[in-house]
C-alpha cells in the first residue's frame, strides 16, 4: 500500500471529529442560552408578581356603640374626722377601738384632767370673791347717792363710789365669763364621735400624756363609710369625653365578683402635669356589707380603700 493511500482515511477521520466537536460545542452554546432565557422570563414573571399588591380581607362587623375604658381608682370615705384632744392631761379610759361602730356623741375615751380642775376651783374662788366685792361697791354707792341728795358729801366723791360700783360689776362679769370658759373645757373630759361611723384608728392608750390640739398626739379617727368617694385619674387624651352624669363601675379585690355602680358628679378641670391626667369624682352609697371598716389599706394615716379597676362608659358614642 503506497503512502498516499494510508493519509487519505486519517484526514477523513481528523475531519469527522472536527465537525463532532462543532456540534457538541454549538449544543452546548445553544443550550446555555436558552436556560438563560428562560431564567430571564421567570425572573420577569417574579418581578410582575411582587409588583402586585397583596391586601387581606376582613369582614365589616357592628362595633359597640359604647367605650369602655378601665382605669385604677382610689376610694376614701365621704366624711373622715381625725380626733384630737382639747384638753391636756392623761388619757383615763379607752372606751372604743379600731373597727367599733359608734354613734355621733358616742364617747370614745375619757381624759383626766388635774390642771384644768384646779383652775376650775380657782376660777369659782374667784368669782366668789367678785361678786362680795360687788355686793360691798352696790351697797357703798347707795349709800353715798342718798347722802348726795342730801348734800352731804362731794360730787366727786360720790361719782367715785358709784365708778367703783360698776367696776366691780365688770370684775363679777369677767370672773363669770372665766368660768364658764374652763367648764366648757371641762366637757371636753370626754372625747365623743362626731357623727356616726366606724373607728378605722386608735392611736393612743390609757395612761398616755394627752397634749390639747393639733399639736398634740391624735387620738382616734372616724369614718364614715357607707358614703364614699372614688377618684380616678384619666389620662388627658379621654379627658375630653368626660361628662358629669357618665356612668361608672368599680370592682374591689376584697369582693370578688361584685360591681358596684356609680355616676360621674365633677373633675378638677386642670391635668395633673406630672401624669398628665384629669382627676375625676365619683360618690357613692354603698351597701351595709359586714367587714367594710376591715377592707382598706393605710397611706399617711389615712383610712382608704384600694380600687381594683373603674370602668367609665359614657352615654353616647365619642371617638378619641
């Protein structure tokens, strides 16, 4: 076989592999660009789709033509008296103690008094003395007014014995009015209840040194609890739906399941700049319930009671 013969099939074979290789090479090429293309439309369709809103769908219902907001409150008794003494001296006995309910005038302790007694003493000493003194000067000044018509004696003379006359007179009216001063005192031996009530404190004890006035010890308080007040602070952003006359509900830990109504009367008309908040006052009658006197909690030695939420609903619809 000659040379020639044997290059012939080895280019046929060089040429077949060459066009194998193109079109493995154009498939792929062709390939490649058409995953290309078709990322590029699905990214397309991804963009249109997040460019379409999505909004859910709620269905419309009736609301409550009322508000209702639940707030904190205080309640304080409607009338609370702190009693002091009026009269120094060492407490003698203890008639009432905390929790007793009483009656206006009802005496709570009595006090004795050793000072104020001999006062007493010395002021009827002399208020005795006064009124001799003044029976002595009335009888004088007769006496010089019948010589003076007689003309017996001076003008002058007897003008000064009727002058003594009605000084004496003024010294018997002093000593009286001095008197009845220290047995005015005198009833204040008795410390009594200044209207019906409940005694939330006793801060004293027999034997105790008792000082008269405000500056002295308190002895007792008294409240009445059957009227109360309850003070709720609303923030200033409801502050303006409030109306005297919106009604109210209270409920107190100390009795669970209970509600008691009550009925917007005043607010202070001023926010609190602090809490920003309107303080608002809410009276209420409550129930004769045993152990109410029981149920508050002390703050400054003041009988109070704690609130566990008031619900204020006004009459008409409002929005805030």
């Amino acid at each position: 076989m000659s040379t020639e013969e044997t290059k012939i099939p080895k280019r046929r074979w060089l040429l077949l592999t060459a066009i194998i290789a193109v079109v493995v090479a154009g498939g792929i090429a062709a390939s490649g660009l058409m995953s290309r293309a078709r990322s590029s439309q699905n990214l397309v369709q991804w963009t249109n789709a997040q460019a379409t809103p999505t909004v859910t769908l709620a269905k419309l219902a009736r609301g409550d033509a009322q508000q209702n907001l639940i707030l904190p409150g205080t309640i304080q008794p409607y009338s609370k008296a702190a009693i002091y003494a009026r009269v120094n001296g060492y407490l003698k006995t203890r008639l009432q103690d905390i929790g007793a309910r009483v009656k206006a005038g009802q005496v709570l302790a009595t006090i004795d008094t050793p000072d104020l007694d001999q006062q007493l003493d010395q002021a009827k000493a002399n208020l005795a003395t006064a009124q001799a003194n003044e029976q002595l000067a009335v009888t004088t000044a007769n006496r010089w007014r019948a010589m003076i018509a007689r003309q017996l004696v001076s003008q002058q003379d007897a003008d000064m014995k009727i002058a003594d006359e009605a000084a004496n007179k003024a010294m018997v009216a002093a000593a009286e009015a001095n008197m009845r001063q220290l047995m005015a005192l005198e009833t204040f031996k008795n410390v009594v209840a200044p209207y019906d009530g409940i005694v939330t404190q006793r801060l004293t004890g027999v034997g105790d040194l008792i000082n008269a006035g405000a500056v002295g010890q308190q002895l007792f308080e008294v409240s009445d609890l059957h009227r109360v007040r309850i003070y709720v602070e609303v923030p200033q952003a409801f502050s303006a739906a409030l109306r005297p006359g919106m009604k109210a509900s209270f409920e107190m830990p100390q009795y669970p399941g209970r509600k008691f109504d009550a009925t917007l009367i005043t607010t202070s008309n001023a926010l609190n700049t602090t809490s920003r908040s309107l303080l608002v006052e809410l009276p209420k009658q409550l129930p004769s319930v045993p152990g109410m006197s029981m149920s508050r909690s002390t703050r400054s030695g003041a009988g109070i009671c704690r609130s566990r939420a008031i619900a204020l609903s006004p009459e008409s619809t409002h929005s805030v």
